[in-house]
C-alpha cells in the first residue's frame, strides 16, 4: 500500500514538473501579448461586458474599429450606457445620446490612448486598462514592469478557446484577472472590481459619489473579447465624428454627475433609458 502511495505521489510530482517546465511564467505571456498587440495595424472587435451592481446585472455589447495610428471608433449598445466614441486623430469626441451630451479630448499620438477613455479614470501616470497598453508600440519594454507584479493562476477555456489566467496589478491596488488565448496572444477576458478602480480614480470623472455607496467586491465587471479580425476593412467616414443637432459640449468631470441626473441635455426622443435587469426574490 505505501509502495503505491509512494509511486502515485512520484507521477503527481512528474506531472506537475513538467507542467512548469512547459508552462511559460506570467510576465513572459504578457510579453507575449504585447508583441503579438503592437504589430496590428488595424482590426475590429466586439467586447460583451457584464457588470454585477447591488440593483442587479447590466449587459452592456460594443464594436471596436481601429487603425493606426490613432483612429478609434467604440459604439456601445445597451441604452443605458449607450455611447459612440471616435478619435479621429486630433481629438477623441465621445457621445453620451441619454443625455444628448458630449465631450472631447486631445487625441493620443498612437494607440497608448494616454488621455482618451482608456486612461481617463486611471491615477495619474497609470493605466488600469491593460488591453490599452498591450496595443502601445512600446508595450513590450512598457509591460516589463508589470511582470512582477503578474501572477498565472492556471489553464481555463473561454468560449471554447485554451486560455491562460492571470492576475495583474494594472494599477496600484487595481487588481485584473485576464485570460489570454493560448494560440493567438489576444486578451478574450478580463475582470475587474469598479470599486478598485474608482477608489484609485479619485474623483477624475466624479465617481466618489457613487463610490460612498459601495463596498468592495459589490460592482464586478466583466468583459469577454470576441469576433477578433486583424485585417478589416472599414467604410469612409468611420473616423469622423460631426456632433448631432441639439446635443452640448460638457466637461467630462461631470460625465457622472450628469448620467445620474444632475444635469445635461434631455435624452433624445423616443430614446427612453433602460434598467439594470433586477434580481427574482429569492425562494429560499
């Protein structure tokens, strides 16, 4: 009997050795991912992202097109959190229709995004976003320094597809879980606590009133990245952005304030906001 407990736990450990021995460490496949980013001239994707709220789940769907060195185009979806978002090279114009609202910025020299939606509710100097940064041309030196501060939890399949999981501090007492595609290195999910973000934030878009109100681990987001194309074709006019009728120009530090009812312009006609999907009772 001892002789087999004997064996057993000798095959466990060779198992478990050769694991590591194949198995790349954390920053390496972040290195990885950086490379892979950084050499994508243009691509489209679509990114579905669940966030869990004490007043029940929100869905919220978008599209992303991009092309180097600095045109973006994000469309969200879901009418609550309905956005367009466009940099078409010298500004970032983001549209809120709720609220019949919008506001730019300057727009980044490459696809870092430093100043754009990807870095606006980061501390200074920091991007919580790391699918920002892996699309940086200097990712790969960039991403160094988050190698010691990444962790591989292990093997996991999302939507079908062999991913490695990982978790990263993006930021200081910002901590992501990210699942990165075996394969190809392209990120297929990532999440994260808002109440880490918005705390590390402070109040760069007004979120310490709804911060008060939370507890870490209550609003949970996650974002899962499908319908990858590397090579796209887009459409004249994706990369321009003309401010519709009626709508105003506002400081995005009252984005919040304004989403919340403080202020802004009447939502357009026939575009009433949807709810939070609310929890059943429970039986139990």
């Amino acid at each position: 009997m001892k002789r087999t407990l004997t064996w057993g736990m000798v095959v466990m450990l060779g198992i478990a050795c050769a694991w590591a021995d194949e198995t790349p460490a954390a920053g390496d496949i972040l290195k990885q991912m950086a490379e892979t980013a950084s050499k994508v001239e243009k691509m489209s994707f679509s990114i579905t992202t669940k966030i869990n709220t004490p007043m029940g789940v929100m869905n919220i769907p978008s599209d992303l097109k991009m092309q180097r060195p600095n045109r973006m185009r994000s469309e969200t979806k879901a009418m609550m959190m309905k956005t367009t978002s466009v940099c078409d090279g010298e500004f970032t114009w983001v549209y809120i229709p709720m609220r019949n609202v919008y506001f730019k910025q300057k727009a980044p020299a490459g696809f870092d995004m430093e100043g754009t939606m990807g870095n606006m509710g980061a501390p200074d100097g920091q991007r919580p976003d790391l699918f920002w940064m892996l699309l940086d041309r200097n990712s790969p030196d960039k991403i160094t320094g988050l190698a010691g501060k990444a962790s591989l939890l292990g093997d996991e399949t999302v939507d079908g597809l062999a991913c490695y999981h990982l978790k990263v501090e993006t930021a200081t007492d910002v901590q992501s879980d990210i699942w990165a595609d075996k394969e190809k290195n392209l990120i297929r999910r990532v999440q994260l606590d808002m109440y880490q973000l918005m705390k590390a934030a402070g109040d760069k878009m007004g979120s310490q009133a709804v911060l008060s109100q939370l507890k870490p681990g209550q609003m949970m987001m996650t974002m899962d990245f499908h319908d990858y194309n590397l090579d796209p074709t887009f459409e004249a006019g994706t990369f321009k952005f003309t401010p519709p009728a009626g709508s105003r120009e506002i400081d995005p530090k009252d984005l919040t304030k304004i989403l919340m009812g403080g202020g802004g312009g009447a939502p357009p006609p026939g575009d009433a906001p949807a709810r939070p999907t609310r929890r059943a009772p429970s039986t139990r």
